[in-house]
C-alpha cells in the first residue's frame, strides 16, 4: 500500500478535521500518485515511528508551476496560507532547499475513507 506521509505533528490536527484535504509536493509526482489509488495517511517523523491517521483515496493529481496555483488549492494543502509566495516559503521550509514560482509541484487532493 502506499501512503501519504506527513512528518509535522499539527498536520494530524488538520487532516482529522478535515481541513487538510491536499498535499502539494515539490516536484512531479504524477507516476507515484494516481487518481482512485487508495493510501494510506501517515504523520510522523521520518525514519520513525508513525501514525496512521486514515485510509483515503485520491480524487485528484495534477503538476503544475508553482505559480499556478489557486488561492483555494493551497488553501486545501494548509489552511493558513492562500498566496503562492508563502507556499514558496513554507515548501522551501519542508524541503530544506530555494523553491521559486516556476518550480513545478504536485497537487494531491485525496478523501478520507470512512469505516
């Protein structure tokens, strides 16, 4: 099974009330992630121990600059930023490196699978 992995702890906040219904990932991601696959959603550090948080499925997977992104499809990854040069920050954050408007992302969007 794959898995959607998050490694900030406030994430399993979001995803559990259904704010977090996306991940935008730097890069193409397109032929890891495909729509109607089912994934496992995880949160916790990296080489460590984690917590499954749901199963969900994914609605959407669509690569693109980061620079066109909408205001809601950021929105839909984190609730606190709308505009493009903050999601340019916060992933420079995540991925330890410059990330510029031109740099192509991965939007994620996936449900929650209900028991």
């Amino acid at each position: 099974m794959y898995a959607l992995n998050f490694y900030n702890p406030i994430v399993a906040d979001q995803l559990r009330s259904h704010r977090k219904t996306a991940t935008i990932r730097l890069g193409d991601k397109s032929a890891k992630y495909r729509k109607g696959m089912i994934v496992a959603v995880l949160v916790g550090a990296r080489y460590g121990p984690r917590e499954k948080i749901f199963e969900a499925v994914i609605d959407k997977v669509e690569v693109k600059a980061l620079d066109d992104l909408s205001p809601r499809e950021i929105e839909h990854d984190n609730p606190e930023i709308r505009r493009t040069d903050e999601m340019a920050d916060f992933l420079s954050q995540i991925y330890n490196r410059d990330v510029s408007p031109n740099h192509a992302v991965t939007v994620i969007r996936f449900s929650q699978i209900k028991n």
